[in-house]
C-alpha cells in the first residue's frame, strides 16, 4: 500500500475548509494569545520590580547617610547646610538616585539636589519619621516631583531625633526605565509569534500532505468506509507501523490472533505473539505463506512492505488465513524437534563432571519433566567404587543411585536401596537380558513387575504410575546399569516411537558414567599411592611442635608433599614441595623427590646446598627419560618431573635461627606469640630441573622468637576458583592473626576459612612452633689451640654431665671430647670450640676453622695413631661432619637415659673409668 504523492486531488477542499488550514488558523490563534498574555504579565512584573528597587535603594541610600559619622553632629551646628550640603550631593552622585535631602525636626531643607529648595519646609507627612522614630518607604505625589522617597530619622548619641534624611527616585525615571524594556518585550513577543505561525505552517503543509487535502467530513467519511471494507474480509488484517507497533487489527486478526481490544498502539513483541511472528513483523522481510502458530491454531502468513524499503517510515501490512488442519503432521515434526533439542541438551549437561554419582543425578535430571515424570537410575555396586562391571549383570544387584520427578513424594524405593530383579519377566529383567529399551506402555498388565514386588507395585499403581519404559545402560557392551522413566502426570503412555530416544539419551550417558567410573579408580589409586608416599607418622624431636593437613584436589591427586626430618644438633627440617600436575604420575614423582631430599639430608648441608643437588638430579633424570621419550611407544615425555618446587627451611632450637631456601615456592608465614603475621621476604629461585645448577639458589636466615609459629604451605591454598595469589595472602594473614591457636587449631582455622568446597589443586599444609633448647641444657667452651688445653675442656665436661645426672655417660663422652679436640687442637684451625646439648640424647661437638674432614679407617697393628675415630665411632650412637661458611663441626651423637651411655660393649662391668688412661688415649688420635 503506498501513499499517493503530489498536489491535492481536484474537488478537495483547501484553506480553511480543510482540516490543516483549520490547525494552522487554530494554532496561530493559540500562538497570539498566549504572546500578549506573556507580554502583558512580563510588562507588569517588570514595572513592580523597578519600583521595588527604587524602594530598596531609597532606603538603603538614606540609612547609610542618616548613620554616616558626624551627621548628627552637623545638624546641632549652627549652620548644617555648609557642613552637609557638599556631601549629599556627593552621596547622590556616586549612590545613582535623584535627590538626597538633610531635614530638621520642623521639616525645613538643609540641602537639596536644587538649591533653590533649601530653606523651604519638605511636604508630606513626616510624623512617622520625627514622632515614632520610624525608617520607611513611600511613593509621594506633589512638589517638587512626584518620587519614590525614603524618609530615616537621625538620632544623636543621647537617642533624640536631629533631623531627618530623604532620598529618592523620581517617577519619570523609573517610567523611562519601564518603557525601555517594554520595547524589548514587543520586539521578542513578535519574534514568538513570527515562529510559532511559522511552525504551525510548517506542521500543517505536513498534515495537509498526510490527509491530502480533505476535511474532516471527508476523512469521517473514507474511514467508515475503509473499516467497513477491513472488517468485512475473511482474512486477518495486521498493519504494523515503521516504530514495531501495531496500527490497526481487523476483527479476523483479532479472533485468530486472539488480540485484546487496547492491542493497537503497542510494540507487536508484548501482543503475545509466537516470536517468530514477531521476528518476522521487526525483521519488515517480505514473506508468502509461511506458516506460523498461534496457540492451537497454523497460520499461512504473507507480508508486504506499505513503502518502499528504502522510504522514510517504512512499515508492514500482514494478512493470515486458519491452516489448522497441518495441525497434525506439524505437531509431530514438533515433537521430533523438542527431542533433538533435549538429546542435544543431555550432551551438554550429563557429564559435567567425573562424578559417577552426580553423573547418575544428571540423567534423571534430564529426562524430567520433558520426557518422563520420574526417572530413576540405578547402577552396579563395582561401577559406584570404580572397579570393572561384570561381564554378565543379568541377575546381578543394583544399587538405586538417582531420582528425580515432577513432586518430591513418591511410591518408588529410595535413593541407596538395592534393586534386585528376581522375576525374569519383569521389563527390567528383559531390558538387561536382551541389552535393548523395553516398553511398558500399561504397568497394570506387567504381571512380572507386580510379582516382584507385590506392595511396591500396589502403592505405584495407587499413586498414578501407568507406564513405565526401563532401557539398560551399555559402555563397550557392558551393562553398568539402567534407567527407569515413569509416567503418572501425563496421560499418554511411552510408546514404541519413544524406545528410539530413551536408548540415544542411555547410550550418551553411559559413557559419561564409564568415564567418571575410570576417572574413580585412577583417582583412589592416586590418593592410595600418596598417602604410601606421605609420611605417615612425624619423628620425635622437641625442636619444634607440628601439625599439618593434607587434602587432594577434587579432580584429582597431585604432586604436593611435606616433610619434618631431625637433623644432627637437635636441630630440624621442614619441607614442603609440589609437582605440576595431577594423578599416579604426580604422585609418583613426589615420591621420588621425597626421598630424593630425605637422602640429601644426610649430608648436613645448608638448605641453599640442598636444593642445588635436587635440582640436578631433577636435571639428570629428566635427560635420561628424553631418548626414551624421542624412541616412540618406549617412553613418554610426560614421564619427567620438570615443573616441582621446594621450600627448605632448617631450625635451630639452640640458637634460635632458621635458615630457609626455596625452589620457586612460595615462602613460609612467620606468626609471632602475638599474632603479628609476617611473610619474609626469600629469593624465589627456579623450579626443580630448570636451573641445572647454572643458577644458584640463595638462603635467607632469619632469628624465631620462641613459641612463634612457621606455616608452610602450596600454592592450591591461596590460589582457587578465580582467587588470585594477592587475594589467598591477605585472608591467610587474617586467619593466621589469632594469638595462642596451637598448631593443630591453626590448621583448622586455615582449612575453614581458605578451603573451598571443590580444590582445584591439592593442599599440603604445615604448622610448626618453635621451641628454644634451654640455656642451662647448653654448655660451650673455646679451646687454645695448645694439646694441654684438652684436659681442661674435658674436665668441664664431665662437671657439666654431673650437673645434668648424666654420670653413666661421662666416660663415654670424655673419650669423644679427647679425641676430637686432640684433632682439632693438631690439625685443625682457630678458632676450636666445644659444644655440649643435652636434648632427647647428647651431642658432642667440636668445631674447628679448618674445612679438612677426617674419615673412618682401620689402622694397622703397628700404627701409633689412626684408631681415635673408629673410637668416636664405637661409642656414639651415630657421628657426622657439617660444614658451615668457615670451618666444620665433627658431631656425635649419644643415646641417655636407660641403657644408654654404658660405655660400649667391650667395657661393660669392667669400671670403664679406671679401665683405660684418657689422657694415654689422645695418643691413639688419628
């Protein structure tokens, strides 16, 4: 439908017979009166808000001269006007207002603005200035001209009245200003009007345009004649305007479309219609029978541009005709479309993750409402463990492991129970028997269900349940268990149209269940294999007090371990790592790096050393598993441990100082006894297996105050589900802020408030406060490098003993001290010192500034020295050498208490003391 351009029709009215010069001759008029009404209301407001301001600068003018200082003075003068005349009229000049005038009490002039006036008494009525004392305002009428004055009596020090001040305005100034504006009203009333005539011509050429001329018994006319033609076809009409909103329904469209009567004029998307009617009305594509539906209804819709595309205004005209009949075959492509989109749906959400349980869960999920009104799910008892199903499940038990449905109560055993299927002819039986869907479409004639379980059936059958379709769950051709869907709601019973779907839907998520079984079985394999590897009871040692947490991440195990290893000198080491990566092979690896450390230990190097020789026998494995790794099928790449890190920190209870080192890890939280939380800062160092030794790693040391706390932890702590490293440190810090938590509450209040509820990443945490050796536990001596200065030192050492009750074994360790200070005293270097701790055992050690290191070896029978470390040997528990930054320390270590300290085997019950010459021993000195 397209509008007719050009120039009115002949025979249609113009001017004012036409319904667009009657608007512009309507709006003019509207225009003018409102002009004049503005001019008129602004012209007054402007004249009183002149007078008011002559008012206000009257007598603010007169105040401030009747106040001015010397005025009163210069009226009880004897002549005022030589004293003020001069300065009223300066005060007039400057103040801009037409007469300031100086009074007496009489009312006689003093000054005037004309001289000829002075001398002369003022006319009015001035009693309320003179009597009352009473500033005020008044338009006076007569001689000399008619003015707005102000009249303000002038009171001296004493409080009487002298005089009187008046000022004022003349009104043939303030006319003059008032005419002023008020041509400046004129002109911008005229300018209104001049575009308010010219904006109703503009709008009705616009209207005359749009109604073609015609006046408004012509357009009555056209209209009941254009409804009448609308209303009377037996096709819907639609026209829908270039905004998307509907301009007129005729009453087919209305009865097809079942539109209210206030439908017109609102967008077509709120009318209720299907939206890819609404789609194709906005779209303003041109459409020929397409057929869209409306409720229960098919409509063959065609659409037209009412202008062209590319025209201003563009909109639509659709017409619709009843196709219900394809009712039926379009209900049935419907239904095929609604199960094509719930098969596409249960690929996205059955599996969504590696849960056998919540896989089950999702299934049942799926399937209701939209196919069943309950659904159950029911697996094998190896598949809910992860273990391989049995090759043949026929007769097998089941374990109901979902359910879902319309309502929350139902007649259905549940959730946990065990499902047995005992009657061979039940539709479960058949299903699994024969691996395919089988259809109930009548429970109440499934006599092999009814026998199986006579109540259970009663109370289905009672509740609505009346058909049933039972298809079994197959991966690799092994059932892993079925789905039950149910019908009681819905009235139509499952047919043989719906075997088809139920089996597609089964097959998609058995093989989301097999893959969550798998993923179960790796993954408690995984968790069995790493707590193997975890230590699973901590050494004794009163260096510190320890708890710790492990947890493995949801998805699965990973490389994260800890460890506290007693090392010589009561002193102890804390070691927490973590190995990229998730599963056996992760769990493997740090199993590997765990003893790899433990051996490492051994050697009472600095933690700096230490994670130098991990990293290069993290180096030299990962080389070795690279030819197997570029041989094909005989190795794999993922087989090496690049990507671990380490955090090493050794304590030591004597001195209180820890020294640390790490590998890429993150360093440890220091929390004082005051619950001061503290992040040291500590060179990061590379990963385990990427420096190769090219880059040295760097120790921190750093002095714990006793009972201060040293947390340890992995990354999967502070990082988890969008919470960036930043983030985990300041809710540690906060947690870790609580004063006297012992260790194992501080592992608590970490797990509480930093765990979530599914860890991405497994979590190794470890908490140890710092114990102090005491003072009186700890003896030390420095000895002159002189052979005679041994005696003394051991001499001290067996008072010492006898102060700790350790007499049983003073022999023993003045036969340790003599040999090992007689090395130090001949080969060593200054400075020699002797340290003696008394913790769980006794440890001697003598420290020298040499770095040679003695070693044990079997003197022959004519050798003078060369036994006096094999003696060390027999009678310590264990002995060892350290070396610091300067120097060693030989060490050795002796066991008290009961059946310590006897003195070896071969001196027992021989008087160990009388036995043998110590000082004939320093002799026998390697």
């Amino acid at each position: 439908m397209r509008a007719r351009r050009g120039g009115s029709p002949a025979g249609r009215g113009s001017g004012l017979r036409s319904l667009a010069g009657q608007v512009l001759a309507l709006e003019a008029l509207i225009a003018l009166l409102v002009i004049v009404a503005a001019v008129f209301v602004t012209f007054r407001q402007a004249r009183q808000d002149v007078l008011r301001d002559a008012e206000v600068r009257s007598l603010a003018v007169a105040e401030a001269f009747a106040k001015a200082p010397g005025v009163d003075t210069a009226l009880a003068s004897p002549d005022p006007t030589a004293a003020l005349q001069e300065r009223a009229e300066q005060t007039r000049v400057a103040t801009g207002v037409d007469f300031i005038a100086v009074l007496g009490p009489d009312g006689v002039r003093y000054t005037d603005a004309q001289t000829g006036l002075i001398g002369e008494k003022a006319t009015g009525d001035l009693s309320r200035a003179v009597v009352d004392g009473e500033s005020y305002t008044e338009t006076f009428r007569g001689a000399p001209n008619d003015a707005v004055r102000a009249v303000v009596p002038v009171v001296d020090d004493d409080g009487r009245i002298v005089g009187m001040v008046t000022s004022g305005i003349e009104v043939q100034s303030l006319s003059e200003a008032v005419e002023g504006r008020l041509v400046v009203l004129l002109a911008a009333g005229g300018g209104a009007l001049v575009l308010a005539v010219g904006g109703a011509a503009l709008v009705a050429r616009r209207l005359r345009r749009q109604t073609h001329g015609l006046g408004p018994a012509e357009m009555t006319r056209m209209k009941e004649h254009h409804e009448a033609v609308l209303h009377a076809v037996r096709e819907g009409v639609l026209i829908v305007g270039g905004d998307g909103r509907l301009l007129l329904a005729n009453d087919e469209a209305r009865r097809l479309l079942g539109l209210s009567a206030d439908a017109e004029r609102r967008p077509v998307a709120e009318l209720g219609l299907d939206s890819r009617t609404v789609e194709l009305l906005e779209s303003g594509r041109t459409a020929t029978d397409e057929v869209h539906r409306a409720g229960d209804r098919l409509l063959a819709v065609s659409v037209r541009p009412t202008v062209p595309a590319d025209g201003p205004g563009s909109g639509s005209v659709m017409t619709m005709r009843d196709t219900t009949e394809l009712a039926a075959l379009s209900g049935r492509a419907e239904v095929a479309r609604g199960r094509l989109q719930l098969l596409y749906e249960a690929g996205v959400r059955i599996g969504t993750t590696l849960e056998v349980v919540r896989t089950a869960e999702e299934l049942a999920e799926v399937a209701v409402p939209r196919f069943a009104d309950f659904a159950t799910v029911e697996l094998l008892e190896p598949v809910l463990r992860g273990e391989e199903p049995p090759q043949d499940a026929t007769l097998a038990e089941m374990r109901r492991t979902a359910m879902s449905g319309v309502r929350a109560e139902q007649p259905l055993q549940p959730v946990g129970e065990v499902i047995r299927f005992h009657v061979p002819s039940t539709p479960m039986a058949t299903a699994l028997s024969g691996g395919h869907a089988v259809v109930q479409e009548e429970l109440a004639a499934a006599d092999g269900w009814r026998a199986q379980d006579p109540e259970g059936a009663a109370r289905a059958l009672a509740y609505g349940m009346h058909s049933l379709l039972t298809v079994p769950l197959l991966a690799r051709d092994v059932v892993l268990g079925m789905a039950n869907f149910w019908r009681a709601d819905t009235e139509e019973p499952f047919g043989e149209e719906d075997l088809e779907f139920a089996e597609e839907l089964a097959a998609r998520a058995a093989v989301a269940i097999d893959n969550a079984r798998r993923f179960t079985r790796e993954h408690a394999m995984a968790v069995t294999l790493q707590r193997s590897l975890l230590p699973r009871v901590l050494p004794e040692q009163s260096a510190v007090e320890v708890a710790y947490r492990y947890l493995p991440a949801k998805a699965g195990v990973g490389g994260d371990w800890f460890d506290v290893i007693p090392l010589p000198g009561a002193r102890v080491a804390l070691v927490v790592g973590d190995v990229v990566g998730h599963g056996l092979h992760a769990a493997a690896t740090m199993g590997r790096l765990r003893t790899a450390v433990h051996n490492f230990s051994t050697l009472d190097v600095p933690p700096d050393e230490i994670l130098g020789h991990l990293d290069e026998l993290t180096g030299r494995i990962d080389e070795e598993a690279e030819p197997a790794a570029a041989a094909g099928d005989g190795g794999r790449r993922e087989e090496t441990i690049t990507g671990a890190t380490c955090l090493y920190a050794i304590y030591d209870p004597a001195t209180g100082m820890c020294t640390m080192a790490s590998a890429g890890h993150p360093g440890p939280a220091v929390v004082d006894a005051e619950g001061r939380v503290e992040f040291p800062p500590l060179a990061p160092g590379v990963p385990l297996g990427l420096g190769l030794g090219d880059v040295p790693f760097e120790s921190t040391r750093l002095r714990i105050p006793e009972g201060s706390k040293l947390v340890l932890f992995t990354d999967g702590l502070l990082e988890d589900h969008g919470r960036d490293v930043g983030t985990g440190l300041r809710l540690l810090r906060r947690t870790l802020e609580r004063p006297e938590r012992s260790p194992e509450q501080t592992c608590a209040d970490i797990l509480a408030n930093l765990l979530s509820p599914a860890p991405r990443d497994d979590i190794a945490v470890l908490v140890a406060r710092t114990r102090r050796l005491p003072a009186d536990r700890i003896a030390e001596w420095e000895v002159a490098r002189d052979p005679a200065a041994v005696s003394p030192v051991r001499n001290a050492a067996a008072a010492k003993l006898g102060e700790w009750g350790l007499d049983e074994a003073a022999f023993a360790v003045e036969l340790i001290l003599s040999e090992l200070v007689t090395n130090a005293v001949r080969y060593g270097a200054d400075p020699v010192r002797v340290r003696l701790l008394y913790d769980r055992t006794l440890v001697c050690e003598v420290s020298d500034g040499s770095s040679t290191s003695p070693h044990l070896r079997h003197a022959a029978e004519t050798d003078e020295g060369g036994r006096g470390l094999y003696l060390v040997a027999r009678f310590a528990e264990r002995w060892g050498t350290r070396y610091g930054r300067r120097g060693k320390t030989i060490w050795a270590e002796l066991r008290v208490g009961p059946g310590g300290g006897d003195g070896g085997p071969d001196t027992a019950g021989t008087g160990p003391a009388a036995a043998l010459d110590l000082d004939a021993l320093e002799k026998l000195a390697w």
